[in-house]
C-alpha cells in the first residue's frame, strides 16, 4: 500500500510540474512521402512507416531517422508498424487489392514476407511478447480478418478468432489499442469491438454520434487505471468505463483526429492530434489547448513511448503526411521552461539575485542547432555546472539534452560557505558532441 501511495504521489507531481514542459520538434526524416503509423519502443527506438514501401527508424531519441526497408517492394503501401525493439518489427500492407505482412529481426537490413490474404487490408498489428501477437483487418468472406502468433510472427492462424462482419463494415488503420488481455479495435460502423480474452469472444461497444472510429487509446497500468480512454474521428469522444459507455467530448480545431495518447507519466493528461495541429488536456479532457502547429503537412498517427515513465526527447512522435515526424520531448530535472519560443541565440543570463542567500536562479536560453551530417538536430546537450574559486565542481544543475526554448535553475547553496562562486554552461551538438557555445559567469554567496 505504501508503494502504491507513493505511485501515486509521484504521478501527481508529476503532472503538476511536467504539463508546461512538454513541447515539440520536428527533425528531418529524409523523407517526403505520407508516413501513416509510428511505433514508439522506448522514445530511444522508434520506427515509422508509409508509402512507397518506406520504413525508417531511429535508435537516438529522433535525432536521425534512417532508411530500414529492404526487401519491402518499392509499390507497397504501408498502413501500419509495430516494433518490438531495434532489430525486431513487423509492417503490415497493401500493393493492389492483396494485403502483406512483413518481419525483420535484424533492424531492417532485410524484411522477410510473412503473410498475404487476397482483397484483404490488415489494420494493425501488436505484439504481446517476443512470441506471440495479434492483428486484426478488415472483414473478409463475411468475417473479420483476426489473427494470432504464438511463433514470433513467423505464423498466422485465425482457428478460434471468430468475428462476423456487421452488413458492410471495415475498420482503420492503426485503430487498435491492447493491454493486459484486453483488446479493442475501431469501425465505420459506430461501434468499436472489445474482447477481455486476448480475441476469444468479442462484444461491441456503441459509439453513438461517431460513425468512423480512426483511433482508440486506453490507460495503460492497471494498478492506477480508471478504464480512461478516447476514441477519435471527426469527433472526439471519452470513455471512464473501459469503453462500455462513451460521452462526447469538445475540442477545438477542424479535421480528422487520426491520433490519441494516454500517458502514466500526466496520470489528468492527454493528447490528440487534429489537421495539422495536436491539442493537451491536463485536466481529463474537461478542456483542451493547442500544444503544437506543424509549419506543413496532416498529422497522420500519434504514439507515446511504451516505456511509462520516459523522458526526455521521444516521448511522443507523429508522423504526417509529408513525410514529417513531429517529437515531444519532456524533462524532469531541476529546471523549469520559461518560453517554447526559439531563442534567436544562445545565452547564460546572469544570476538573480546576486548577491544572494541562500538561493538564486539561472536563466538560460537555448536556441535551434544549424543542420549537421547526422540530421537537422534541434535540441541540444546542456551542461549548466556550478564551481568554486579553485575550480573544482561543486554542484550539477542540468546535463542532458534539452529543446530549444527558455529555461531558469535554482540552486540552493544552504551548504557552502559565503565567497565568489563560477557557474558554467557548456554546450553540445548530440549528433557529433562538437561545443557549439560556452560562457561562464560570477555569482555571490552572503550569509
């Protein structure tokens, strides 16, 4: 109970200090055809795929997103990915009116076919361990298309996975969402299927007033969850029971919603993008803002790290229809963001106030990084570091990567004693660890 307690605990604080600290980016993919579904392993690992049989991923928190689709033809349009790590992923798509899947086990040096279904279209795949999975698609001969693995994806077998198909409804892309043994999935058919049994047996859920379903998103820990969720179209509607019942919900913006995100890590808040722009909800949808406008192209999906408690850059990623991803990154040390806005340089401010006691503050600005070999880098690595007058390291007040924007640091020096103090920031390209700015400033203790 104590551990619980304290979950909690952390989980508020978090989403307290956090829901100001969550913005985007959006580095260079390389890319410029639709990217349609991105699976989000840890923030670190990510993989995107679209049109033109394009795969890319990316194994350093988005800073360089790489080609990884050989063997996947060049006329395969892909709807749909789910990565279970840097080397391990599966793509499920379309070339005419026959559905593909498609396995790699070594990063995409190579993509190995592992299944087709004639005038079929799988959806969405998800893996539920390294050995077994599920996909589901769109209805074939009278039932939908449901499948399982219990051999890492290497076999697909529908034996026990019975569904009819309700008149003439299909499903979407990327609208599916798993947890525990939980399964749901979205239709045209204002309703979306949900079976408690990993596929077994099947109930619908009525989700009046929104017809097309294009994502679904639920809690993800059970030892905390309130069965929230959403589940997004041209509307926008909330669920506080698993999905049973839904209620509408108003959002500002025009424009299909193709993605949505829950997150452990804001326990009151939620994500979901719309056109060109995603919106925040720290207060369980009650009321939502825009957090980020793309400067071109349709936001396509959405996915937050499986990781639960991530952060730092790659907590969430976006893929849009340009061939643009966008990224959220979050930070939880001991600074806090002033301004999102892109300072015109960078800059270390001078402590306020100095003289101080026992606490003072330091305000930096960290501005865009020029495009590199590795990729067009926007944030970059911040060491802000406090010395005294022999030089030697005292205290660490930032040093990880950090977007551009505005930031202050407090540092309490409630242990040293009065004199002169330095404090330092040094800064680093994270694509090739080149300083691109160092300035180093006096401050004064008086007690």
């Amino acid at each position: 109970m104590k551990i619980y307690l304290l979950l909690i605990l952390f989980t508020v604080i978090l989403n307290f200090h956090l829901s100001s600290q969550v913005f985007w980016d959006e580095p260079s993919t390389g890319v410029s055809v639709s990217l349609n579904s991105v699976s989000n392993v840890n923030g670190q690992i990510a993989w995107a795929c679209g049109n033109n049989g394009t795969v890319i991923k990316t194994i350093n928190n988005g800073y360089l997103w790489t080609s990884a689709a050989i063997g996947i033809p060049a006329n395969a349009t892909l709807v749909n990915i789910y990565a279970l790590d840097g080397s391990i992923a599966f793509t499920a798509g379309y070339i005419g009116t026959n559905t593909f899947v498609y396995r790699t086990t070594n990063g995409g040096t190579n993509w190995v076919q592992v299944f087709t279904q004639t005038n079929g279209f799988i959806n969405a795949i998800w893996m539920f361990s390294s050995s077994t999975g599920f996909m589901e698609g769109d209805p074939v001969g009278g039932r939908w298309s449901l499948w399982k693995t219990s051999t890492s994806g290497t076999f697909w077998d529908s034996t026990g996975s019975y569904l009819p198909q309700a008149g003439t409804e299909a499903g979407w892309n990327n609208s599916l969402w798993f947890f525990s043994s939980k399964i749901w999935f979205g239709t045209n058919n204002t309703k979306i299927y949900f079976s408690s049994n990993l596929g077994a047996n099947w109930i619908s859920y009525p989700t009046t007033g929104l017809s097309d379903i294009y994502t679904i998103t639920f809690d993800t820990n059970a030892s905390i969850s309130t069965g929230g969720g959403y589940a997004a179209g041209t509307s926008l509607l909330k669920s506080t029971n698993s999905g049973q019942n839904w209620s509408a919900v108003t959002i500002p913006g025009t424009g299909d919603m193709l993605g949505a995100v829950k997150t452990l890590l804001f326990p009151s808040g939620s994500w979901v993008t719309r056109g060109n722009s995603i919106y925040f909800s720290n207060n369980f949808g009650s009321s939502w803002q825009t957090n980020f406008t793309a400067s071109n192209g349709l936001y396509t999906h959405l996915a937050k790290s499986r990781a639960n408690f991530f952060n730092g850059p790659g907590f969430m990623y976006a893929t849009k229809s340009n061939g643009g991803i966008s990224r959220a990154s979050v930070f939880i040390e001991g600074v806090t963001i002033i301004s999102g806005e892109i300072p015109a340089d960078f800059k270390l401010s001078q402590n306020y106030p100095n003289p101080f006691n026992p606490s003072t503050k330091i305000t930096f600005s960290v501005t865009k990084l020029h495009s590199t070999n590795f990729s067009d880098v926007r944030g970059a690595f911040v060491s802000l570091r406090v010395y005294n007058t022999l030089g030697k390291e005292i205290a660490v007040l930032h040093d990880k990567i950090i977007q551009p924007g505005t930031y202050s640091a407090d540092w309490d020096a409630s242990d040293f004693a009065s004199g002169i103090y330095y404090y330092s920031m040094v800064v680093s390209d994270p694509g090739s660890n080149n300083i691109v700015y160092k300035e180093s400033r006096r401050m004064v203790l008086l007690k």
